[in-house]
C-alpha cells in the first residue's frame, strides 16, 4: 500500500510538492448529506498558513482551497472530494544552492537515499505545504465530528522551555504562540524573539484533548486508538515523539498511583489520557506531541554536497522560528481523522 | 480493515484470547525458501513467557509454539505460516469475582463498552498473551534482516526510577530486568522487591537500537518509518508513550542544538534517532517506549460492578511487578515486523 | 498486502496446506453477541466434503471444525474467530510421482515458477481444501446475512454439456449434482459416468441467487457489488468466467433489450442481474461461473519434469469426476463474505 | 477502505464526476526515475475521448491531462502523480428531465438509493467519464511494462451479433470498431448504423491478450492474478462478464480437452488463458469482457419518477451507439495496472 493514503473508512490521499502545480487531498468515504462549503475548509486552513505572527514565516501562499468533486447542491454526495490549492510560481533560481547540498534537519539526503531522485524546490514532496491537504481532510472530519458532540483541541503546551501553568481554553487563539496560558505565550514570545536574533529556532510541545467521544472506541489490538493516534501524530515531520495521560511520567509511578480507580461517577483520574487497552473510556482524551526545533536556521551549519565533499550551509530567508502555533491545526486535524474512522469502523462492526 | 491484522506486505494477524483454545499468528507474505524451525521461533518465546524471575508472574503458561502451515521441508514456501500456541485449561472459578468487577488499570470497562460482550477470563483478548503471536511472527522477521545484516536489541532503560546509566549491551539478558546497566539492575531489582512487597508494581522504559537499516527506508508522506514504530509500539497495551533520538527532550533545544549535521564519514549526532522526514539515515535507529505500571495489584483499589455500584477489588494472584523484562522482546518483534516490511516495500517501489 | 486475505471490514484469512498440519481461517470483524457453536459451521463443511456420491472423490477428510477463538458462552466476541480443521496423516510415498512432473491443469509449475519452491503434496496450498477456510467463514456470514433477510443459493445449472431447463429450488440438494432440475441431473449423472470410465472429467456452470438484498450495497467505483463478486468467484481455482444477469448474452443485445425499464411495482425485467453502476438494485442478483473440468484424471497425459524432459502422466487414485456439486457450498460461502462485507461498508458510510 | 482506489502498492484513487470541477487520479507507488511526459498520457486518453467516429457520441470534453505532482525534471519522483482533466461548464437546464427520473440502464435509481442524495448531471460519478482517469494511470503502467517486455492489446472480438474471424492486429486502430478483423468491422459499422438509426445501441465483447509476462507472476489465494483482472474488468460500469481462455466453453469440455500438456518448448495450447491457480504461466493471458448496450436510448422506454409515478423518457441527444472501440483503451488500462501491481509484489515477495 502505498503511503500517501491515511485511515481506513474515511480515507485521505495527499499529493503535491512544495513547488510543483498544486497540493491537495482527495478524501473517500464521507458521509453523503452533510452541507459543505469551502469557507468550512478554508477556516481551518487559514490557521495553519504562514505569515500570522513575526515567529512564523512572513512567505505567501495562496492557501485558497477549491473543491473540484463530491459536492452537489452545497452538499457531500458521498463520492470523492477533491480540495486543491495551487501552489504560485517559485523562483527556481532561489534553490541553486540547496540544490547541491543537504540542509542539516531536512529530508534533503534522505529523499534522495530513497528516491535516487529529488525535487529539491522548498522541499519539495517533504514540505510543511503538504499537511495542507491533512487540515482540509481534518475540516470535513471536524464538521461530522461537531455532530456527534466531539470536540478536538489543541494548543501549545510549552515552548523555547517556557512550560504553561495555566489552561485557559478560551485564549489559545488569542496569542500568536496558540497556547494555553497567555502569560507564559508571552514568555514564550520573549524567548523566541531571542533566540531567533541569533538566527536559530525552538521547539515545544503541543498538546490536545478530545471531549465527547462515547467509550467504546478502538479496534484492538493493533489498531488500538492510541496506536492510530500515535501513527497520526508521529506522521507529522516535525514531531519527534508522543504521549498519551501520564505518558512519560508513567515510567516513574506505581500501578496505585497511575491505575485509575472507579466511582459512580465514573473515573476518579485520567492517567490512562482517556484510553485503555486501546479503547477510550468515555472521559477526556488527552495526549502531547514533542516538537523539534525548526531546521531551516541561518547559522552557519556542516554539512556535505552530492559528492560528500564537506560545505558549510546558511539557510537564508525569513523561517518559521517555532512551528507549535502552526502545527496545532494540523494535530487537530489529524485527530479528527483518526476519531472519525473510528467512529464509522465501530458502526460497522454493529452492523 | 479489521484490528488484528498489522503490516502491509510482511503481514500478520493474530488470534487468541487468554482462555480460549490457543493463541498464535498467521503470517503471509513471507520470503519463500527460508530456513525455519520451531526451535527459532521458540527461542524469542521463551524471553517472553512467564516465570523468569521472581518479579514476573510465575504462571505457567505452555509457550510451545507449533507450526502448521507454510513450512516444507524445513523451509518456506511463500504461503501463510501458521503459528499457534495451545492454552491449557484454566480453573473458570477463579474469575468469579472479576466477572462482575471492573479492575481499574484493565481494558474491562472499556472492552464491555465497545463490543456489549466480553470474555473477562485472564483479560480475554486484552491479555498480553496476545503479544505471543507478535513474537512468533517477529522471530521470522528477524530471521530475514538477519541476513539483510540488520540487528535489532531492545532493553530496559528505566524501571521503578531508576536510570540505566551505562550502555553495556552484552550484560542485557544477564540481569532480571534486561536492563543495559547491570548495576542499575540491581538498584532496580530492590525497588521492585519493596515495592512489590508493599502489594504495588512498577513501570519503566524499554529502549530499542536498530543497527544495519540502510538509508533510504520508510514511506512518506502518512507511512514514515517512524510513524509505523509509533503506531507498532503503542499498540502494545503497555506503552503510553514513544520517542524517537532526541525525542521529548527536543522540545526544549534549539535548531542548533537538534540539527544532525554532516561530515564526510557521516552524521556527527543522532539527534533525529536515525529517521528523518520519515526515512532511515543510515545511522542506528534509536526510539524509547514509556511502560506503565503493572495494572494487576493486589492492594485494594476502588472499582464499580457491571451495576454501576461502588466496590472494593484486590487483584490476588502473583503478577508481574515490572513488565519491562517481559516487553524487551515484544518491543524487538514489532520493530522487526515495521523494517522488514519496509524493506518490502522499498523493494516493490523500484521494481 | 498479502493474498491470503479477503474482505474490507468482515474479513478473513485462510491458511494451510492439504498436507501440512491443518488448514484453517481467522475471521476478523464478526459482529458480537452472535450465537455461534461449530455445528453452524460444521453444516457448511459437510456439503463440501468429499465422498458424498460416486461423482466426488472417495477420498476421507477429518473435515471436523473447531473454534478456537472469539467465542464466549456460546456467542461471538467482536475479536478473531479461528477455527481449525485438522489434517490427517498422508503417506509421503504416495507423491513420489508428481514430486518431479507438472501434472496438466494443476498449478504444480506455475507455484514453482514464483516461489522457487513448492510442497508437492496434495497441491499443497492449492487444493481445494484451502477452500474449507472459505467455507468455515462464510458460515458465519451466513448466520448475520438471515438476520438481514439475506438468502443464499447456489446450483449446478449445467455440467457435462447437459443443461438445467427447470428451477425448482427445492430439489437442489436432493441429487448428486446439486443441480436446480432433477431431470437434468438424472441425465448429467448418465453422461458423468461414462466419462468417467473413460478415465475423464467434466466441467459445468454454477449457478447463484441471492434474494432479500436491500437497494443501495456496493462501493463505486472500484469496488462495485459486482466487480467484488467476480473477484472472489474467480479467486475459486477451478472457476474461468462469470457473468452477471443476462452476461455475455448482453453483447448481442440492443439497448431496449437488455435495459431493465420500471414501473410503480419495480423492474420488470433483470437483465443487469440485480446490480446496475455497481449497486443492488433491490431485485434478485444472479450470477454464474463457469467451471472447469478437473484437471486429475487418470489417462496419460504429456507433460514435463523438473529437468524439462518430456514425460507421460496419469494421476491415478479415485479423484471428482466434476466439482460442481461441492463447490456449490463455496460459490455460496464467498457470496455471503462479499455481501456481508458490503453491508458493513454501507452502514460506516453513513455513521 | 473506500472505494475509490484500486491496487496495492502501484495504487490509484479516482475522483470526480461528470459535471463537477475535474476528474483525475492520485497515483501513488510509482517507480522513481520514470521519464514522463503529459503527451504519454494525452496519447492514451485520445483513444478514449468522444468523437472518434459516428459511432461514438460527438460530445466534446476537453480531455486535456495536466501533471499537477510528482514530476520533476521530466522524471518521476516516487511521489503521487496527480493527474487532472478540467470539465467544461455544461448547460444545468440540459437535465432538467432527467432529474426527476430514473433512466433504464443508468444508476439514477440504484445511487439515489445508495447515498439518498445524487448528482444528475451527466450521470455524475458514474459516468464513463471517471474512466479517464484510469486511463491516465494505466498509461503510467503501461510505460513500466514495456520495459518489463509486456505488451497488452484489446480490441474488439465482437459487437453487434457480428465476430470477429481473424485475429489482424496491426488493423485494430485502423478501423473505428478497433476490431481485430476490418472485414467483420466493416459488418458491425453497418449493423450498428442500422440499429442506431432504429434509436437503439449495441453492445458486444472486448478481448485482450498480455504477452511478455513472466511465469509466477499472481498472489494465491485471493488475490489471484485472473481474480484481480476480474476485479478490474468488472468495475467498469459497461462490462457484465468476464472469462479467461477457454472461459465458459470450458463448462463443456472434459479434463483430457482442456488441460493444457507441456512439452520441452512449453505448453501445447492455452486453454488456461496463461494461468493457473491464479499465477501465471508465461503463455499469452487471454481474456474476454461482455459488454452491454449503451443505455441511453432515444426510443421511450417505461420508468418511474423520484415519487414512484410510472413515466416515459427518451434519453434525446447524441450517445454512443456501440462503446466497445472506446471501451478498448480502458480494459488495456485497467489490465496494465494490474500487471504493474503484481510485479511489484512479486518483487516485495523475493525481496
């Protein structure tokens, strides 16, 4: 199976390079009858697009969805939908010196490990462009999703070392960093503001809770709904990592203290992050994702040419200093995904 | 696609509850003309199976795997190879009390959620018996990158707080806990002994080395090869969490600090845990999986009955206290089940 | 994606070979709370069972099912039902002849041109006793189909050039053929003895109905109703066509012939077979296969060895003198998988 | 899995109606490296598009391709080839009857029933149309094969009552039924324009013949090779059956006739159709497809409104009266695809 598809009842298949005619999504099997127009899809892109604060790349796209199939009279028909956004024209001349080096952090040597071949052009294939077509899938998941009650949030949770203290779902849009705490979002600012100056970038951790799934919901055992979510998340190139309720702070507890014990009511704790034995338990879902520091930095770096012959590369150009703020529409989104095709797989197992 | 299956071209899927006829594995896909035994099979079973040591449960389970398909002649032939493991009977008396009871740490609320049934003897489906099928089918797997020269060793590197804080990779299977520092598997070992004593368990974490993958290896854009370990890792009811080099530390560095940059002889760090944009480096493939305390305790936690009313539970029994030790080989198995598709795959791609 | 799989959402896996030590069949995605005891199951197998009349081969099959997985009091589980047939012992030495020939019709060196090697023994994994998994599964998929309304019926509608010029259903499993009209399989019986005693073979068509399917099932584009129940009917070995409604005999008609026109009660004729654009259309679906004679018979043929030297070859022992009536059960038990699989698609569509 | 993609790991997923934005193919799992170039595609959907003959509807649908992804250099990089052909506005009032109506033969009624919701313009997602994009993958295929040394033909066998008597194959393309007999094409042109001047269409019988495949090439057990090609044939909306060498005459034949013998060059004949067991045999594969009568008649056919109301309807306009010369391009089409993919698990098998 080829890998540019994801989830197995909704269904997406990405395509599109950085540079080349266009980025897109078809997504299979939505739910016929749902009203879908592409301000729903482009709502969500705009989050995601470049340019929304002085730590994300000032660089424009023209991040202007369209949808070419599967919608008839404002409505899903339950066929294919084709969401495309044309890429502009690039300035080849731009990548003459990437063209012969590998960008420390990039995909650069590696795609051409694989492929024997590569479009080197802004990444090409590897670019950040392509989760657009990740968040334009995930803006048809949400609105099925916002149907059945479920709500999918995320935020950055820590940034350039700066950790929130607060949760205040309410200001997450309302600071360039989408964190959750607006006092430390502005520490956070500070920090990267600094680090930035020295031409380097930072790294973070962004954090996501999903309310109102009903317990039931997970095919074990190896499409466990952690294990789709954790193959969702570590899809993502920047992400190095992920964790679900204690996560990491397991290895360190009891089963006493880490066992959450039941009531009446239902669960006393969520150390489990709302997931057990692959199956959500009705409570919350809670899980962070470890994000790496930005690659493009225009310090001075080693590197080798196509010939292995040792150079020193500068990565000019305006970069996103922190990717977080970005990358929370993309962890949404793919959350989404994964939750719906779990909500759809578990109807047909009833059926 | 239903949940039991894992893999694309290599690819198995397993069957089995805890007491019901047998556990065991089908695996097709399968290089033909392979020379395979029982006796490779059951050797990684046996680093599996209960009764090692005095911290994992001394049940006695009859891991002996037979194989009753695929093979001819000592080799095999391309076809599925069936691998199952006999269940011996149990006393059904000794599940009286939890037939009613939801132990807190276990899928059983979650299981009777989704599926409206469920087999509450020794966790059913959710017992980690399961994972015996995951090992049989990754000893094959293993057998096949062997001979590719890829090496995959997987040990404890944490476990009731302590940290191993030397890599000594030929002292793993000499110690109870398949730690890689025998001296912090001794302070381990007393831990575990108090706080077992004290009716409690622990958790840990089990890192993974793979050595030998050539560069080029992994499926952009959804199937990257770290996204496959992710979702092949926290597919194991233990893990609740995975990190890949760096990992969550990356979070806090810079893009300086993270970057893996090149010389001639190659990567000067491994940051990046030997994946980039989703493909091998060349370099060791290094990733982390935090193991949650043992869910079986037999100190009283509060639970409700399949009636919603509050009650007390004690898990009696001798259960593992650290699961670590056990998991070491299942973490190498599914490692092995990720790369030795990938293999196949890159294979299919330019073929 | 390996082949021994088959089914999106009810899925199954066969494995085993005729001679190795069991064949068998994992079935993943069964709904729970289904009633289900091996006798279910066992009535299946036994209508494909060898040695039911002097036209099927005498040969004795310990064709006795077991459950080992999946069910719990009685009732299925939602997690991987195995069930297992056993093989008995065979002698080796019977197979010293066709160990180093190809025999004509026989998949003997077409196995051996992919894999490199193959395990002569009965056809190995290419006996019809593969088919016994099939069956095994498709017995479950019977049970959920009734529930639906869904009934099943396949006949032999020719076989040894003489042609069934009745229906009456219920005579079906009243004659050795299986055939729909008992005054053509009086005559198909006549004929299939004297070329038997000619130490020859017959082939045959295999008729099948499928009654009670709402309107609506089948997934545009690739995997349409009918493009699904063609693949599985020839992933049947000794199956070469099959045609839906009216079939080849479309190709000589004229559009106001073969399009089904409507009136208030429905169609009123059903050249398409019950599926138009790939989709039940709510009235009967009607296809055929046409079936092979068998390819062992015991006059000399030509053929090769393993070294490419031309030889002579008979396949003595007492083998099916035409399939047709066992394989009746089988074009039954993959139209119920095919279906069944599509009802749970239909219903994740709109969930 | 949605139903939109066909094939394993050379993979393609349609999208797009008759009368929405586009239609086009992701196409993923390419081989890297592949020269390509948008005429390569163009040349092939030529033979398909409307307006070749009087036969053929003089629609004119600009069925320009255009390579939006996965090409760089002229090369193909190993990502997705998005494939795209722009629909040109179409007057909404020309279906102004239609949408109330279900057209005998079409898949008004059965997608109305399967979605609850339709786009009527132009039969939308079930129009022929959707066939373009296969076509443009299978072009992609086809270059890959020939490399291989395969070659794969169709033509047409039969049309109209009328067949073919000799098998000319450098005459395909030189007469407007792409006949393989212009003797009997020139009896088919006048019987076609008879019965289309009667306000009727014909159907017929597509054959193709593959050669240069490699012996071995097929995945038992259900994904045999004929299994998969009866999967493809039967997708498109115009076929109603398929047979594989000898095909349904086999029903009549004995074991001693159709078994193909070998002899030191090989096999005498081809009764198998150049597989057995579902692999093949390096022999020619030969296959036929039934094709049905174009349905949109202009004679009045009886039908039923959207309330059950019995109506007529005349489907006015210029439609094909005989689709088999462009139904030619398609079974080639969907034929290399499937050889494609089977090579490339072949090559994962052995890998």
């Amino acid at each position: 199976m080829a890998g540019s598809s994801f989830g197995h009842l909704f269904r997406l298949t990405t395509f599109g390079e950085s540079h080349g005619g266009a980025v897109g999504v078809v997504v299979d099997g939505v739910t016929p009858q749902l009203e879908l127009v592409e301000q729903d899809i482009q709502d969500q892109l705009d989050r995601r697009k470049p340019g929304q604060s002085f730590i994300t790349t000032p660089r424009k796209e023209p991040d202007t969805v369209q949808i070419l199939s599967g919608i008839f009279d404002g409505k899903t028909t339950g066929t294919p939908i084709m969401l495309i956004l044309y890429n502009s024209d690039a300035d080849p001349a731009a990548y003459d010196e990437i063209k012969g080096m590998f960008r420390p952090g990039h995909a650069d040597y590696t795609y051409l490990k694989k492929y024997g071949i590569r479009d080197y052009r802004g990444s090409g294939r590897a670019s950040g462009r392509e989760t657009a077509g990740r968040v334009a899938a995930g803006a048809i998941a949400r609105k099925l999703l916002a149907r059945r009650g479920v709500d999918v949030l995320a935020y950055t949770g820590r940034a350039a070392g700066v950790q929130c203290e607060k949760y205040m779902p309410d200001q997450i849009e309302h600071n360039m960093l989408r964190a959750c705490d607006p006092d430390a979002a502005a520490r956070m600012m500070e920090r990267i503001a600094e680090i930035r100056d020295r031409n380097d970038s930072v790294g973070g951790i962004v954090e996501c809770r999903i309310r109102g799934v009903d317990p039931g919901l997970g095919e074990p055992v190896f499409d466990k709904l952690d294990a789709q979510l954790a193959h969702a998340m570590v899809s993502l190139g920047a992400v190095k990592g992920v964790e679900f309720g204690a996560g990491f702070a397991a290895a360190d507890m009891t089963g006493s203290e880490h066992n959450d014990q039941m009531v009446a009511a239902g669960f006393v704790t969520n150390n489990a992050g709302g997931i057990i034995g692959g199956i959500s338990t009705g409570t919350e879902i809670v899980f962070r994702v470890a994000v790496k520091p930005v690659s493009s930095i225009a310090r001075p770096q080693q590197t080798v040419d196509l010939n292995g012959t040792e150079r020193t590369i500068k990565t000019e150009g305006r970069h996103d200093a922190c990717i977080c703020p970005r990358l929370v529409p993309v962890v949404e989104a793919m959350a989404c995904l994964v939750i719906e095709d779990h909500y759809k797989r578990q109807a047909a197992l009833f059926a």
